[in-house]
C-alpha cells in the first residue's frame, strides 16, 4: 500500500498479502491515507488467534469501506471465550459477524480430505491416594511428570514403539527437496527454488510436544543417553526447537505464536543448550546454524524441510511446529503436555494429512490423561456425535469387527481371516496349485484379500496385536503371492483388452510392501541351502513362495534362480559375497548386451544407467535418453523411426533397471 512508482504515484495493487502485524503499524504510521476511504476487502487466515485485540480495533477503526472476512479450522465459541480483554470481542462472531458457512472436521474427514486419530493413552503416573486440595495435586502431579525415572520410561517406550507407530517396514515413493541448505539459507528478498525428486522412502515421522523448554531439554538429553547404546542403524535422528515467543504459557486452549526469530529473550542456560543441539544438528546433516538471529531463522526453515522429507525421525518440541506446520510425511504426536480446545484440536492435526494408503489415520499417543478435554474439543468443534467419526475404535472393534450405527456391519481382523481360510485355503495337497477361478471369484479374493491388507494395516499401530496374527508368515506369503499373480493377469487383460474396466478392481500395492521380502532374507536362505549340501529341497519352495510374494523381487526372479543354480559349484560359505560378484557380472553382461543389440553409445548409456540407479528411478521423458541413442533420421519409417527405435530401448532399459535395482 506504501510501494509507490517513479513519478510518486501509489501503485495500483489488487491483491496485497500482508501479517497482521504489518498491517497493524501501517494503520499506526499513516493516520489519514487516501486508502482508508476505498472499498477493501480483508480476508484474515487463522482468525481464532491474535486478531482480536487492538490490533484489529485499529484496523477496523481506520478502514472506512471495508468487508471482513475470516477462516478458521477453530473458531472462538462463547463456551471457549478467554476470561479477559474487550468485552465486545470475546468470540469469532464478535469480531467478524455472522457465520457464513460451516465445514467442520467431521466434514473434512467424511470428504476424505483429512485422516481420523487413532489415540493411545499411556498411563506413567499413578495417582496419590487421599488428595483432596487440587492445587496441591498439580503441584504433585507436575512434580512427578518431570521426575527423571518417568522421563526415562517415556523414552523408553517411544525407542521401543517408533518403528510400529511409525510404520519403519512400509515403502513409499515421495517428492523429496534435494537442495535444503541452499533453500534454508537464502538471504531476505531472495528465493531459491526447490528441487525435487522422487525418492524411496521407509515409513513416517513423529514429533513429541512436551510442557517446557525445561523438559524439552530433560527429553533430548535422555534420548542421547540411551541412544548411545544402540547401534548406529538402530539411533533415531532426532532435533529440537523452541524460542522465547512460542512457549509462553498457554492461554484459554490457544498455542502461542511461532517467532523464529525470538531467541534473544531466552535466559543464557536455555539458549546455550538449543545452540548445543543445533550443533548436533549440524554433525547430522553438514549444516552450520546456530542462535544467532538470522542463523536460527535459517535453522527453523532447514528443520522445516527435513521434517517434509522424513530426514528428522523424531522432533522435540514445547508450541512450535504444533500450529500452521504440515508435513504429509508426519504420522505420529506423542504428547506430554496438556492440551485443550484449540490447541488440542491444533496440535492433533499435525498428523492428518494425506499421503498414500498406508498412512490410514494420525497417530497420537498421550503420556498424560487428556481423554476428556479430547472429546470436549472434538464435540465443540465438530458436534457431539462427532467422536465416532474424528477417532478411531478401539483394537476389539478392528479385530473382531463391529456394527455402525446405521446397522452396517463392518469386518474385523478374525472375520476376514475366516472367510479367505474357508473361500480361499492356503494350505493345498502336494503338488497342487491354486485351482482356476472364474472373473467372479478373482474379483472376490483380489476385495476379501485387500480388505484383510487394510485391516492389518491399522491394527500394526495397536500394541495388542502383536502375538494376535491368525496367519503365518507362510500363509500370507501364498496368499500374496496369488494376489499379486492376479495384479499381473488383470494388467495384461486391461493391456490387451483397452475398452475393459476394472475400475472396481484396487489393488493394494503399497499395503503390501510394508511386509516386503528384502534379498537378505533371500541370501538367508540360500546360505542355509549351500550348506545343506544343496540337498533340502525344501528351502527352495520357500525362496520360490517369498519371491513370489514379493513386489520388488518378482522382476528378480529369474535373476535369483539362475544364481541359486551355481551354489552347488561354490566352496565359499560367502553366500553375500558371491551374490554381489554375480549380480555385478550379470548386470555388465547384459548391459553390453543392450548395448551391442541396439547400436547404443556406450559410454553415455552406462552414464545413464548409473545415473538411474543413484537417482533410483530411469528417466524415461527428457534428453538424457535421445543422447544415448544411435543417430538416425527423424523422419524415417517402420523399423528405422526414431520414435519406435526409443520406445524399444526405453521397454529394454526398463525391464533391465527393474530386474538389477535395490540389489
């Protein structure tokens, strides 16, 4: 509004995006601009938060011709109005008007465009018998929350869950930023664009939101203490971040501002020991951050990436990141604070956000009783019958199954488990295989077969399951493997056949691989087989079942055998030894191969190759594919058409990046 041209004139903007704070001194630094007397429009984001002090008094005040608008996802409802300040501006409604429309929550997640809660509530304090006075119990009770043998056993279970809460076995392509320090450290005024690049990645993260800088500095340092003994594959990559402005106390269910930039006002000890982590930080990912003002602003955008990029397992913090941060990668809170109303509500949904079919639900678990305030901030933002939708049921209703209120009923774990055991067996006579099945029973078991995917998909996050699984790891793998056969048939049916439909055919490919084989498992075997002499047979049959229910070693196969093929011929027990040395041999051979059948320009290709198998993907759009081809005309026909002859070598490059990938 203040940008003016070369000749002095006010530059006719439309649109100014702009925080409250700047708008608040513009008001205090230009009493009578000509501005104040056109027709604005002002649309506030976050409209529960700091908007109804002063500053939107000032506001309102000065602008003359205006129409306000406000969104929030947790508005101020009488029930929920803080105690003091204007009077006249207690509620949403107050300082914004009439309500104009309502999406709720509820709606959100029926629409599918956020995900439920799941919530655990783990007991780690055991009430004082006899206390009536409740001062004195808080006081009681904050004392032990912070005892150091209850900040160890939280520790301790979160090391012992993260990989179950987090889904550590489940793969995952996601568009990663390949460039974050340069992004992170960009100076004012100048933007550096991300680059992106699809990467495999192996389940979720998580961030645990604590009461205090104070345990937030007991939690981190306990982390370290016992992580020191664990191996270094096994150590969760973990970071903090809290500032004086963001961890004031918590007022009326609301969460304090984010400030980045406010470490200033953090007593010496607390600022020392976050300059400390962030050294650790550091040493992690080769950054140099520190409390310094701009620093720790870079510090905060870098944390920011590497949480969007499941680079940080796990991040420690008091109020930051627990408003306005979305990471899709994120699956799990643990909390050990107390939350109500709009924070409650705010700091939950860090967790929701979609990403794939594996992440089904937002993990919480809370290390505190906050069962009641949960559902007294779901009823009040969604309604009171709003809790069967926002969370999730209990293990009893996903394992046993469970009827809806409308009298639908819904299949548990046990039921699904029934049901392929009596339609389907796994265990057939010697010899014999799946017998054939009409398209009407394929579709039955690809849908009963899938639905039992989803069902222990979310029954992995309760820690009553383990022990509870009904099938073998034999038995599912032959159920696997059949379903996954059947992937392959109706994808040849839809290739040949373009007019058929199989719309209503979903397979579930991503639930699969959160039990997917790796070759270790495979060379496992084989080295139990090399040292039976190669005579029990019997461990084939299993390498051939994994294999085939495996997503990622399938196009391995043939690989696998023929290696298996030359064991008996191996007087070294280094089973892994002599598959990295076959692999690498093959993986030349057939390459030259390609190479020779198709006229290729070595060199180039076997640049290319290497440069897939680092990128994890063979770039089949672009240039880097024409150089390595044969020159030839552009303009020719049938077998000589550049476009048949990169179409030929794209499906051999393919099938070959496929077969050698990940091995």
């Amino acid at each position: 509004m203040e940008n003016k041209d070369k000749n002095g004139a006010y530059h006719d903007y439309k649109i100014i995006i702009t925080t409250i704070q700047k708008l608040s001194i513009f008001v205090q630094k230009n009493k009578g601009h000509e501005i104040f007397q056109t027709h604005v429009v002002i649309i506030f984001d976050e409209c529960h938060r700091s908007n109804f002090g002063e500053m939107h008094t000032a506001i309102t005040k000065n602008f003359k011709k205006y129409h306000l608008f406000g969104f929030t996802g947790t508005p101020i409802f009488a029930a929920n109005a803080s105690t003091g300040g204007n009077i006249q501006l207690k509620t949403t409604q107050q300082a914004f008007g009439d309500k104009l429309h309502t999406y709720t929550i509820v709606d959100a997640i029926n629409d599918e465009n956020v995900l439920p809660f799941r919530i655990d509530y783990v007991n780690t304090v055991k009430q004082k018998e006899g206390i009536q006075d409740k001062q004195i119990s808080a006081i009681d009770r904050e004392k032990a929350m912070a005892a150091p043998e209850r900040v160890e056993e939280v520790v301790k279970y979160i090391l012992e869950h993260f990989d179950q809460k987090t889904k550590r076995t489940s793969y995952y392509s996601f568009r990663t930023t390949q460039n974050i320090s340069e992004v992170a450290s960009a100076g004012r005024g100048k933007e550096v664009k991300e680059e992106k690049m699809v990467q495999k990645l192996l389940g979720f993260n998580a961030m645990f939101a604590v009461a205090s800088i104070s345990m937030a500095k007991a939690y981190y340092n306990e982390f370290k203490r016992q992580q020191a003994c664990l191996s270094a594959d096994r150590r969760l990559k973990i970071a903090t971040i809290y500032s004086y402005g963001a961890n004031e106390e918590e007022i009326d269910g609301i969460l304090a501002e984010e400030n980045p930039e406010s470490t200033t006002n953090l007593d010496q000890q607390s600022r020392d020991f976050l300059d400390g982590a962030i050294k650790d930080y550091n040493q992690m990912f080769g950054t140099k951050y520190d409390t310094s003002s701009e620093r720790f602003q870079n510090y905060y955008k870098d944390l920011s990436l590497r949480m969007k990029n499941r680079q940080v397992d796990l991040l420690i913090v008091v109020n930051m990141f627990l408003t306005g941060f979305d990471a899709t990668t994120l699956n799990t809170l643990f909390v050990d604070k107390n939350l109500r109303q709009h924070g409650l509500i705010q700091s939950y949904s860090r967790t929701n956000r979609i990403l794939n079919s594996i992440k089904t639900f937002g993990n919480i678990v809370c290390f505190r009783n906050l069962q009641q305030e949960t559902d007294d901030a779901i009823a009040l933002f969604g309604d009171k019958d709003a809790s069967s939708i926002v969370l999730l049921k209990d293990f009893n209703s996903y394992y046993n199954g469970y009827d809806t209120p409308n009298g639908k009923h819904c299949y548990g774990y046990a039921e699904l488990v029934q049901q392929l055991r009596e339609e389907f067996p796994a265990s057939l006579p010697a010899g014999k295989t799946w017998t054939a099945m009409s398209e009407q029973e394929e579709r039955r078991f690809i849908g009963l077969f899938g639905s039992l995917l989803k069902s222990i998909n979310v029954l992995q996050a309760f820690d009553q399951f383990e022990g509870k699984e009904l099938l073998t790891d034999g038995q599912m793998q032959d159920y696997q493997s059949h379903y996954l056969d059947l992937r392959d048939k109706w994808r040849r049916k839809t290739y040949v056949d373009k007019e058929m439909i199989n719309d209503d055919l979903i397979f579930e490919t991503e639930l699969i691989r959160q039990v997917e084989i790796n070759i270790d498992y495979i060379l496992m075997l084989v080295q139990q087989y090399h040292d039976s002499n190669c005579k029990n047979k019997e461990i084939l049959v299993s390498i051939s079942k994994a294999i085939g229910a495996s997503l990622n070693l399938r196009s391995k196969k043939e690989l696998i055998e023929s290696f298996i093929a030359t064991v008996n011929a191996l007087t070294d027990a280094d089973i892994s030894g002599a598959w990295e040395a076959y692999v690498q041999q093959q993986r030349d051979d057939e390459l030259a191969a390609i190479i020779h059948e198709e006229k290729l320009k070595a060199a180039e290709t076997r640049k290319f190759i290497e440069n897939s198998f680092r990128d994890g993907q063979l770039r089949t759009t672009g240039t880097d594919i024409d150089k390595i081809l044969p020159a030839m005309s552009r303009f020719g026909g049938g077998g000589s058409d550049r476009s048949y002859k990169k179409m030929a070598v794209t499906q051999k490059l393919q099938a070959f990046f496929e077969k050698f990938r990940g091995i």
